[in-house]
C-alpha cells in the first residue's frame, strides 16, 4: 500500500523510558526520521499525565520499568480503558523480550507492534510504516465512526471480515463493538464467535461473555469467563468483566475478590482500584475500603481517569472513624477538582455531599440538614440518578445514626427505595449505602419487596390473557414511583402483545414518555462514573460536544 510522503516534521512523538542510554537512543532515531517535536519521560506517571493532556502521534514505550509495580503495557490499558488514547496514535511497545502470543496479539490489537531490542533504525522505521499503512486502511471505517454512522461503519467491518481482507480481525473486532454499541447483542455475539472460530483470540473469547452479558444472559456470560480466566489467569481485562458479571447476579463477595484479583495483577490502574474500593465499601468493610480509597486518591487525583465518587466515599469512611483531618483532605481536594472542571455539576453535586459531611463532623446539624432538604427537593426529578440517590440516603443515614432526624425522611427512604429498586443488586447497593442506620435498609430492601409483587402482579394479568391490564398496571406504578424496571417492562410487554392490545398506540405514547424522561441511564448497577466497558479499545467519534465514543474489546 503506497504511503504519502513520509514527512514527520509537524508531528509528535513521546518516548517512555526509564533508561537514559536506551531513550536516547531511540529519541535520537526519531531525530533522524525528521519527527517535529520529541517529548521524553522516564516515569511512567509523568508519561500518564502527558498522554492524559496532549495528543501525540507516535508512543514508544519501554514495557519493564526498574523499580515500579507496573508496566508500559499497564499504562497502554489503563488509556485504552479511560478512552484517553485516540486511534490516530501509535503505540509501539519497546522490550527485551516477546513471546509469541504476545506479538500475535499485538498484531492484531491496539497496540501497534513490539520493537525487540537491540534494535536498528531500520527496524523502528519500518514498525511505523507499518502502523501507518494500517491506519490508512482503515481510514474509510473510521470516517464513518467519526460522522456517528455507526451502521455504514458496522457494515464496512462486516465486509473487510467476509472477505477477509486487510486487518480483517481488527476490523471484526471494532465492527462487533459497533453492534453492541448498537444494541444488536446477538450479532455482535455471533461475530464474536466467528472470529473464535476462525483464530482463537482471548480478546474474542471476552467479545463473547460481553455480547452476552449486555443482552442480559448473565449467568452464561460468567461461565463463559471461568472458562477463559482458567485458560489465561493473567488477562486482566477478563477479571474486570467476570466483576461486573458476579456484581449484575449481586454475588459482591465473590465480585470483590475478582476485582481484587484484577488490582493485584496491574497495581497502578486508577479504574481498578477504584472498582476494589467502591465494592469493598458497599460489603460493608469500611476501614478496609478507606484504605483502598486513600490509596486511589494518592494515586489518581490528578489523573482524567478519577472518578471523584471515590472522595466522596472516603469523605463517609473518615466521618464514621472520625478523622477530621482527612475528611478536611477530601473538602480541599473536591476545590483542587472544582477548580480543573468549573463547569461539571457532578462535581459541584459530589462536593456538596463532602460539605454535609463536613458540617455532620463539626456538629453543625442545622446547615447538615439544609443541604439534605435542598437534595430531598430533587429526587423525583428525571435527572435525579442512581449515584444522587446513594449519595443522599447514606447522608440521611449518618444523620439518623446521630439521632438527627427529619419528619419526613422516612418517606423519601421510601421514595428513593420504590424508585431505584429496579434488581437486586441496585436494592443491595442502596441498603449498603444506608448501612450505619439499618431500619433505612430495611424500608429499602422492602421497598424492592414491593417492586416485585408488583411486577410478578402484572406479568400473572399477561399470562392470564389479559396484556392490556398488565401494561396499565405497570405503567400506573412507573408513573408513579418512576422505577425504569416497571417501566420497561411494560415497554416489553407492550411491544409483544401489541396486537391484542386495543389501544395500544395510547399505551405505547404514554409509555414511551415514561422511557424517555426515566430510563435514559442503564437499569443496571454500576460504581463510580462508567467508562469503558473493561475489555474495550477506545475508536472515538466526531462528536465534540458529547465526546462519545465506540470501543472495540
């Protein structure tokens, strides 16, 4: 394939390399390609923050670093997962040394090739070339995810794996991510499969266990993960997966030792920690979950990939041991984050739940309990979230557990409770959430009680042979408690029994309102701000405003 005119002159390269012999050396190569401007580091968190701030064209990265807990491959992950590496970049790993499985991955993922040292300038020059030419063939599908025309890009993909044609696994596996991006599980499961079938690969095996998950076989896609976490222990990304998978059945003992595992094999990603941290302190163990929250926050408070849920959380854990000075830490620290993101309201939302605590610790309970009615005002309004709603009933709970107590705290724990009960997990979540105070996790876990008995109510009206009463049924309480779960499931009953349903346009109209002001935000439970789903390569769209982007796992 004929390349333009290799001129380099206006590009950027940074060059990762805790050896000053070997980073020169490869700078000095660079030099000589004629690249425009060469960054160095020599630390890989000096290379996180430049990669999290500025763009660069080419990445060449030493895998092995003297005296560090992780490695460049670490760094290349937690980017991928934080969508902080845009496809235009090449990301060349430098190392001794590179077992066959290592290079055939490469070869077909992500990362851009292995660059075996001792190596020539010759060697450097052509693994460029070579990521440049798979850039350009794949410049049409990435056209078409850059103008969000998701199906044209999909349907590329399909046709450059059929036919296998050029980099046709790495196009199967941006296509795959495409159909469930799309929502099309089942061809985004079949491709998957197709792709095991042709060159079994772990990355395909995981595409497999994610199509099932996110069509909600659960179950299945956990077996599906056993399987490949026995035939490959190391592959951290299938941990983070088999996580999510225990967390959705609400198996958090077993999801927490997963995510522990998962931390343990990459020490220094921000995501994962972050993942221990969050299920440690919803289990329960409080003193261990700071612990683990501290560790994120040293770690990771300057990095796009905190999540500053993980303050707030350890704003609770101080409260409850009573450390005034660290929970002073996490006020100072929202204003260090405040100041970087002036615009988000997520965190002005978060840090004002940092202040109630604050104002809990100095006995102000007058200005505590200010805040907790401004937030009560909000909890039917339809961007009132899950996180808001955790946030706001833990706060309640540290009052109550001071015996401050509002006369109608009781009925927004209701309130709250009916509304984002909609599984099991999300219901365990909550009442973790209110744990100080254990009569609020009761009226939650009862709460989701009620759910229950009404959706087994009004699928019993279905099965009866009467869809019409079960779906007024199920849209009345929606409407009412504004639960996505009764919602949607009156979506699908409605949708399946349409024809027999008389007036079901009236039905659908009323309905479809509902989903559309309650359900954006998935039913399912989630810690933190959800990035990239774990196994993912970030391909970012052209959206600038939304800054959405597709992934490939």
């Amino acid at each position: 394939m004929a390349l333009p005119e290799d001129d380099l002159s206006a590009s950027q390269a940074l060059v990762i390399d805790s050896n000053p012999t070997s980073r020169s050396i490869l700078v000095s190569q660079l030099r000589d390609f004629g690249m425009g401007v060469i960054v160095q580091c020599a630390r890989l968190a000096d290379a996180r923050r430049q990669l999290e701030y500025r763009t660069f064209d080419v990445v060449l990265c030493e895998q092995h670093f003297a005296g560090e807990s992780s490695s460049g491959q670490d760094l290349l992950d937690d980017l991928r997962r934080n969508q902080l590496l845009p496809f235009s970049t090449v990301f060349i790993m430098v190392t001794a040394e590179a077992t066959y499985a290592k290079v055939a991955e490469a070869a077909e993922s992500a990362l851009d090739g292995y660059l075996l040292k001792p190596h020539k300038a010759t060697q450097l020059g052509e693994r460029l070339r070579q990521a440049r030419i798979r850039k350009i063939s794949l410049q049409e599908i990435f056209a078409a995810i850059e103008a969000e025309d998701f199906e044209a890009a999909a349907d590329l993909c399909l046709h450059r794996f059929e036919t296998k044609g050029l980099f046709w696994l790495y196009a199967a596996r941006v296509g795959a991510e495409l159909l469930l991006r799309t929502g099309k599980y089942a061809e985004a499961q079949t491709l998957y499969e197709a792709v095991v079938a042709a060159k079994t690969l772990p990355w395909a095996k995981l595409g497999v266990a994610r199509s099932l998950l996110d069509s909600g076989q659960t179950a299945v896609a956990a077996s599906t993960l056993e399987n490949l976490i026995s035939e490959d222990p190391s592959y951290a990304d299938a941990y983070d997966v088999m996580g999510r998978a225990q967390f959705e059945l609400g198996k958090f003992d077993q999801a927490m030792a997963t995510y522990k595992m998962a931390a343990e094999l990459t020490p220094a990603s921000i995501s994962r920690l972050q993942n221990l941290g969050m299920m440690t302190y919803y289990s329960g163990d409080r003193v261990e979950a700071e612990k683990i929250l501290d560790r994120t926050a040293r770690l990771g408070l300057d990095s796009k990939m905190f999540d500053c849920q993980t303050l707030v959380l350890l704003a609770f854990t101080r409260l409850e041991s009573g450390d005034r000075k660290g929970l002073q830490r996490c006020r100072d620290d929202f204003v260090r984050l405040i100041e970087k993101n002036p615009k988000s309201t997520r965190h002005q939302r978060l840090a004002d739940i940092v202040d109630a605590l604050s104002a809990i610790q100095q006995h102000q309970f007058a200005q505590a309990l200010d805040a907790v009615r401004a937030m009560i005002r909000s909890v039917k309004a339809a961007d009132f979230d899950f996180e808001s709603a955790s946030n706001l009933l833990a706060l309640m709970a540290q009052l109550a557990n001071k015996a401050i107590q509002l006369d109608e705290v009781e009925s927004v724990v209701d309130t709250l409770g009916m509304r984002f009960c909609t599984s099991r997990a999300m219901s365990e979540l909550l009442a973790g959430a209110a744990a100080v105070h254990e009569p609020y996790a009761t009226r939650i876990r009862a709460a989701h009680a009620q759910i229950l008995r009404i959706t087994e109510h009004a699928m019993s009206l279905s099965m009866g042979g009467d869809p019409q009463a079960a779906v007024k049924n199920l849209a009345f309480h929606g409407n009412a408690t504004l639960n996505s779960k009764l919602i949607e499931t009156a979506h699908l009953v409605l949708h399946r029994y349409a024809g027999k349903i008389a007036d079901a346009q009236a039905l659908g109209a009323m309905v479809q309102d509902l989903r559309t002001r309650f359900c954006s935000s998935s039913t399912k439970p989630a810690l933190g701000e959800q990035k990239r789903q774990a196994g993912g390569l970030t391909l970012r769209t052209g959206s600038a405003s939304a800054k959405a982007s597709v992934v490939a796992s």
